[in-house]
C-alpha cells in the first residue's frame, strides 16, 4: 500500500550521513539519466543526448538549495515541489526546447523533449520507491508518498546503470552500449519489482510475530537497510497509544525477529513537542512512526523525538533522524532542534552483523 501523509510546516535534517545519502542519491539520478537518453535517444540526437539526460537526472535534485534557508526548511522542501509530477510534466517541453536550441536545432525538437519528460518523470518516481517519502502530487496536495522498494543507497541498483555510461564512453564497445543500456535499465526496474515483493513479506514476518506476542499493532512497515540489499528489512509496529516495536529481519534466511520496545512516555511534554509547529512537521517527515524519551539536561527537560522508519542494524531503537525538543523549568517549549542519531556508528560492525542477520546467524547481545 502506498503511504502517504499531509504535512505541517518546515524542511531536510543536517546530519552528516544523511548528506552523504543525498549525494549518492543524486548520483544514481544522474546515471539513471544517461542510461535513458543511451537506450532511447543517443542514436536520434548524438552524444549531447547523454549529457543531457545527466543534466535532467539531477535537476529535480536543485531543492538541496533550501538547506540555505535552514535544516527545517530542507526537511519541508526536499523532494518536494521540485519533485511533482505536475510540475516536471509542465517543466519538461521548456527544458527541452533549451535543450534543442543548445544543440543548434540539429535534431528534432520533439525529440528533445522527449527525453526531458522521461528523465524528468523517472526522477520522482525512482525516488517514490524509497523510504524517504515524496510528494508527487504538489500543488494539489503536500502529501508525501513511498513504496518501501528499496534504499536511499543500493550498489545493485546503482553498479549496472554505472556499467552502462562507462560502455557508452569506451569508443571500441560502444556499439554495445545501447542494447546494454536497455538491459541495465529493465534488470533496475526488475529489482525494484523484487523489493516490493520481499517488502511485503518481511512486512507479513513482523506482522505475524507481533500478533503472536500480543502487540495489537495499527501499523506495521518494513523499510529496506541502508546499503542493503533487498533482502535485509527494519521492520516498525505501531499501536494505538504510539507504542512502538523494532526489529530487523532477513528475508533471505528469516529468523525469530528480536523486537524491541518503545513506549510512549506518559509525560504530557511528549505531547507538547509533538503539537508544536516543528513536533508537526517531524511527525509528518517520519509517518508518524515517532518514538519519544524524556530526559533531563542541566536546567531543562528535553524531550527526544526519533523518526523509526530507520534504524541501526545493530540497534534497530537507534533512529539517524531525530529532534530535540528543550523545555524550561515552567514546562514551557524553549526550542526544537533537528540532530542526527549516528554520531557514533561504527561502519564496520553494522556491515558485519548486517551480513550475519542477513544468512540468518544468531546475534550475541553486544552485537
């Protein structure tokens, strides 16, 4: 089922691998890019069609601008209006008459604008498959839609659309490039198919256990692992009261999933974050798949908000997307700030005991 929710007010949170995911993302649009105008619209319009399809892969990706306005607003904007569908569709016959007259109007002019409708559509709709949410339907509405299929940054999504530019660029084979273009880009779209699928079952895993442990859950998602591939899930409950289990899952070798709680605190500050114009809109970037903690630092009660659509593999209750919500001694919201919950990750040891719970291995508790 397509998720979708409306928004409230703000921006894309300034966490330092969260960048870096941005980036790579970017890149696999602009590989994405060549891979269509080589398949399509090289032989029409010559090699400017590649650099094209580049340039129209990463446009939609321009909205990285309003992090200059502010993390909140990023969060708000990203994959946002720049991201429509309405608005691309709209946008691609000027881009492509650009495109044309940059070409000296050797080609056909429809030609061009072909390529920009297709490049500029297939954006979103690549970014639709992530977990990220995007809101393909601006201006009629704001809310933000995703299907799960697969993670910000996948090498075997990536690896064969790099192939195929790298083929494209070798003069002796590049009589080979198109027909390997086409085929990188069917076994990409294939592989997006297959996570959608194991989705759904590492969905039905988690389901399944949940109601089995008596956890009468109103939600359950499955998200893909960053750098995983598709078969490796980090798997959310929700309840009616926000209470929330997490765990991870392989579908490759399913195991017993080791959830973990986390329950809404019964403090009515939880509340006030979440009511507050930014507890809004970090709820509504997170699906309301929110968890909170109380703590206290120096004169101020904070209150944590962590959005967990994402998890550690080592520990799935560890979110990269979190707030901080600081209240006075009077109970009163002083600020809510954006942080990134992956200080401290260590790259190896997620990597090794990602592989472990991928072929199925029991997990120690240190790991």
């Amino acid at each position: 089922m397509v998720r979708a929710r409306a928004p409230a007010a703000g921006g894309t949170p300034p966490f330092p691998h969260g960048t870096v995911a941005v980036a790579m993302d970017s890149v696999t649009q602009i590989l994405l890019g060549t891979a269509i105008a080589e398949a399509g619209f090289r032989k029409d319009l010559g090699w400017r069609a590649v650099l094209a399809g580049a340039a129209f892969g990463v446009l939609p990706d321009l909205d990285i601008v309003s992090r200059l306005a502010g993390p909140w607003a990023m969060l708000r904007h990203h994959r946002g209006e720049t991201h429509s569908l309405i608005i691309l569709a709209l946008a691609a016959p000027l881009l492509g008459w650009l495109a044309w007259r940059w070409t000296g109007r050797r080609a056909p002019r429809r030609r061009w604008m072909h390529l920009a409708f297709w490049v500029l559509l297939t954006h979103p709709l690549l970014d639709l498959c992530t977990s990220y949410g995007t809101q393909l339907l601006w201006p009629v509405t704001g809310r933000r839609f995703s299907i799960d299929a697969i993670a910000i940054i996948d090498p075997v999504y990536t690896v064969p659309l790099f192939a195929a530019l790298v083929l494209a660029c070798v003069p002796r084979i590049r009589r080979f490039s198109r027909g390997f273009a086409i085929v990188a880009l069917a076994l990409t779209t294939a592989y997006l198919a297959f996570g959608r699928v194991e989705m759904h079952r590492a969905r039905s895993l988690a389901s399944e256990q949940l109601t089995r442990e008596g956890f009468e859950a109103v939600e359950v998602r499955a998200t893909p692992m960053l750098l995983s591939t598709d078969l490796l899930w980090h798997v959310v409950g929700r309840d009616r009261e926000g209470n929330l289990r997490v765990g991870t899952v392989s579908t490759w070798a399913p195991r017993e999933i080791r959830f973990q709680r986390i329950d809404r605190p019964g403090s009515p500050l939880v509340g006030s974050a979440l009511e507050s114009e930014r507890g809004r809109l970090f709820a509504w970037f997170a699906d309301g798949l929110v968890g909170a903690r109380v703590e206290r630092e120096g004169p101020h009660t904070v209150v944590v908000l962590s959005d967990h659509r994402y998890g550690m593999v080592t520990d799935p209750a560890v979110s990269v997307f979190t707030a901080r919500a600081r209240f006075d001694a009077g109970d009163r919201l002083v600020d809510v700030e954006l942080t990134h919950g992956d200080r401290d990750m260590d790259f190896g040891r997620e990597i090794r005991t990602g592989w472990k719970l991928l072929k199925g291995e029991p997990i120690d508790r240190e790991e």
